[in-house]
C-alpha cells in the first residue's frame, strides 16, 4: 500500500521536479553567459515564480491517465480464470488465463 502511494505521489510532483531542473538548468546557463551579483540563489527562489495550478493540473493528469491506463488493462475477459505458476515435474510451468 506504501509504495502505491509513493509512486503515485511521485507521478504526482513529476511535473514540479521537470520544472524545478529546467528553471535551475536555464539560471546556471544564463549565470555562465553573463554572471550576475544573483548567485547561488536557494531553490526555494524557484518555485516563487512557479506556474503552481498549472503544475498542480498536470501532475493531477498524470496521474489519472496512469490510474486508467494500469487500471483497465485486466489482461483477461470475465468468466476466465487464473491459473497461477506451477512447479510440475522439475520445471515451472509458467501462469496463464484459461
């Protein structure tokens, strides 16, 4: 239950981190271009000046497009049943739907 919260918090803030290298990506190339008396500002600077809603709705949707795509991909019909992996005369018999 853990990791299912964790990966989709994770899918979740997905957008923010791509936002927060790129902002930090583009300071550090336009420092090295022409420095300026700004250096070594703290990450929390960017975020200041975030599109949050925005990122907010795109985490959102990247995580309801995960959850429906993962979640409706059954891999059989109703009315068939699984047959789990079996260890049958010294070899496993690998798990499939019948």
């Amino acid at each position: 239950m853990i990791r299912t919260i964790v990966e989709n918090l994770l899918l979740f803030l997905l957008p923010t981190f791509i936002y927060i290298a790129w902002t930090l990506f583009q300071r550090a190339k336009a420092e090295r271009e022409a420095p300026t008396e700004t250096d070594g500002q703290p990450i929390t600077t960017v975020l200041d000046d975030a599109p949050l809603l925005w990122l907010f709705a795109s985490g959102l949707i990247l995580v309801m497009l995960t959850l429906a795509v993962f979640g409706s991909s059954s891999g059989g019909s109703p009315g068939q049943q699984y047959q789990p992996s079996v260890f049958q005369d010294g070899k496993i018999k690998p798990s499939h739907i019948d």
